[in-house]
C-alpha cells in the first residue's frame, strides 16, 4: 500500500512540530549553563562585562546547534511516535496496511534535509560565528594570541601576549612545523605598533626558543644588521603550534577540502580536520539513524506501556551513541583507525541497528 499525501504531510507535520519543541528547550538550556560559565571564566578578567560574555555565547550558540542537532531529533522523533501511539493513530494506520517503513519515510525525508541543508547553509554560517568567538576568547579569556595560517603564500605564525607580538612568515615548513624555512618576522608592542623586522634563511623551535640562522635586523632609521644566527623567545611547542592552526569547527563545508590539501603540502598532520570534513558528511546518515532508533523505542507503546521505561531506553541510547561517537573519534585522532572510518562507523552502526530492530518488531 501506498502512503497517502495526506497521510504523509500529517506525519511529517507532527514530527517538525515535536522537533523543533525539543531542539527549541534544549537550545535554551544549553545557552544557559554556556553563559555560566563563560561568566565563571571572565569572573576576575578586567574589561569583560556581561554584554562582552552574552555576545560571545551568542557567537558560540550556532555551533552548539550543531552538537545538539541528534539529541534534539532523538527525543523529538520519540515524543512523535509516542504520541501517535498513544493516540492510537499508529494503530489505525497500520490496521490500514501502512508498514513501519512507510509511516517512517516522511519523518526520515524531512529529517535527511535538514541534515544535508545543516552542513551546506548552516555550518558556513556556524563557522564564521565560531571563528569570531574564538577570537573574543583569545583576546578576553586567554590573554594571549598564538595563531597560525596556512595560505598559497607560505606559512603565517602569531605568537606572544597583548603587549608584545611577533608575526611570522615562513615560504615552506620542515618537521612538522619544528623547522621554518625563508623566514620573516614582523615584531610588534602596544597595539600592534612595528618595532622592528628579522630575515633569516631558516629557523629551528627549540625548548623556549626559535633558533634563526643566516640573520638581517632591521629598525626603523637603523642600519640592518647581519648575524650567524639569533635566537627568538616563544612558548611554542611542536604540539602548540599543530594546534594553533584554525580550529577545524571555525572552517566551513566547503573551506574546509582545500585547507586540508594547504596544510598537507606545507607538511602538517590534517588529520583533526579530515576527521571533522567526514563527520559533518556523516550528520545526515546520523540524523536518520536517530529516527530509526526512536522508532523502536515507541512504536510499539500503547496505553499500558510504561513511557518511563521508554523514555530511559531512548535516551540511554542517544547517550551510549554520544560515548561510542567520542571513542571511535579519539581512535581518529590518534590515527589508530583511518580518519574516514571514525567518522563514518557511528552513523554506519547506529542505522543498521536502527534497521535490524525495526525488522525485528515488524517482521518478527
């Protein structure tokens, strides 16, 4: 049989309604604890007001969508079934001839576009606010500015404090960022002000130093001055600098396969944002799996189930996906599986026991 329009917009309906309830609350509370604490941490910083953390949280919150986007279509998915159960709704459609399969279409169409309009529109957007946050963080929270950018022209380093900056170009990276080559410094006090420029053929990080070699010092109205070699103060480490590169959730959808590319042919591990492309590939897939796996929770419930039995079976799923997703995510990470393979097996697993389950209560 069929499925009627009807029918279907009916169901889509119910599911967009109960969806956008739960990811509504949800937002909310998280929001909330999000400026506690940001106002834990500004708690003794001078120059951070409310207005500065509300603004951050707000920087912040579009990325938080993203993270509570499978909790809200979890539970929203269930309050649906649940209530169609218990309304006896379901009942009367599949006393109708309408399968499991088939009154579960509408909702997991609806939720596959917004999974697919969340990594092509959404998270461009999402990205941008992120990357402004953590610039407020660097300059409110943390107190101080490393940063580092890969670009067609070389490589970009920011390192220091509020009062003292140095900027740093390097043409090609050896080393995994331990060894720069063709390198020019820009140091700056006060407010970005120039001080002063270093040439150096090549510089080698060392434990609280950047050693320069083949050296030009250069001050305004000086005369440039040449050295063997100069030594740089930093608090950079090998692990410091990796990690200086712009957070993989700052980078949009589609930034995100050509910055890869960029960091692999300056000599850098591209794994953490490889991880992250394929994950956000993946959220569709996911989505769905949270519908498959709501269903079996609730569309077997009727008057005399126990919703609470129901409602902790659910959401102690969601729950044991969140930690199964972070395990397999940290083996990513570590590289110990393939990057692809820890962003795909959540979604992967999660649909197929979804699947089995369903085939389980509908065909026995």
């Amino acid at each position: 049989m069929r499925v009627s329009v009807l029918l279907s917009r009916y169901l889509a309906r119910q599911f967009l309604f109960w969806f956008a309830s739960v990811f509504t609350t949800l937002m909310a509370i998280v929001a909330m604890f999000d400026i506690v604490e940001l106002l834990r941490r500004a708690s003794g910083k001078q120059g951070v007001t409310t207005d500065v953390v509300v603004q951050m949280s707000l920087l912040k919150l579009p990325h938080l969508v993203q993270d509570m986007l499978p909790f809200a279509v979890l539970i929203g998915a269930m309050l649906t079934f649940w209530r169609l159960a218990k309304s006896n709704e379901l009942v009367v459609a599949r006393a109708a001839g309408v399968s499991v399969w088939q009154f579960l279409m509408p909702p997991v169409l609806l939720t596959l576009m917004i999974g697919v309009a969340l990594i092509t529109a959404f998270n461009p957007f999402a990205a941008a606010m992120r990357a402004q946050y953590e610039q407020m963080e660097a300059k409110y929270l943390s107190q101080q500015r490393n940063e580092l950018a890969v670009s067609e022209t070389g490589v970009w380093l920011r390192q220091g404090t509020r009062e003292r900056q140095d900027v740093i170009h390097a043409d090609d990276v050896a080393a995994s960022g331990q060894t720069l080559i063709g390198v020019t410094v820009y140091r700056l006090v006060n407010q970005d002000l120039f001080q002063s420029r270093i040439d150096a053929a090549r510089a080698d990080l060392h434990d609280g130093y950047w050693e320069l070699s083949d050296v030009f010092l250069s001050e305004p109205e000086k005369q440039t001055v040449h050295q063997d070699t100069y030594r740089l103060a930093t608090d950079l480490t090998t692990n410091t600098i990796q990690d200086s590169f712009a957070s993989a959730d700052s980078l949009s959808f589609w930034e995100l396969p050509q910055f890869i590319g960029m960091m692999e042919d300056a000599g850098f591990n591209a794994n953490v944002h490889r991880l992250y492309l394929h994950s956000l590939l993946a959220t569709p897939v996911l989505l769905c799996a949270m519908v498959l796996i709501a269903a079996t929770f609730t569309i077997r419930s009727g008057r005399r189930t126990k919703t609470g039995m129901m409602v902790v079976g659910g959401v102690t799923s969601g729950f044991v996906l969140y930690f199964f997703t972070n395990v397999v995510h940290a083996l990513g990470l570590s590289t110990s599986i393939p990057a692809q393979l820890a962003a795909w097996m959540p979604a992967v697993v999660s649909t197929m026991l979804g699947v089995t389950a369903l085939l389980h209560l509908e065909d026995g």
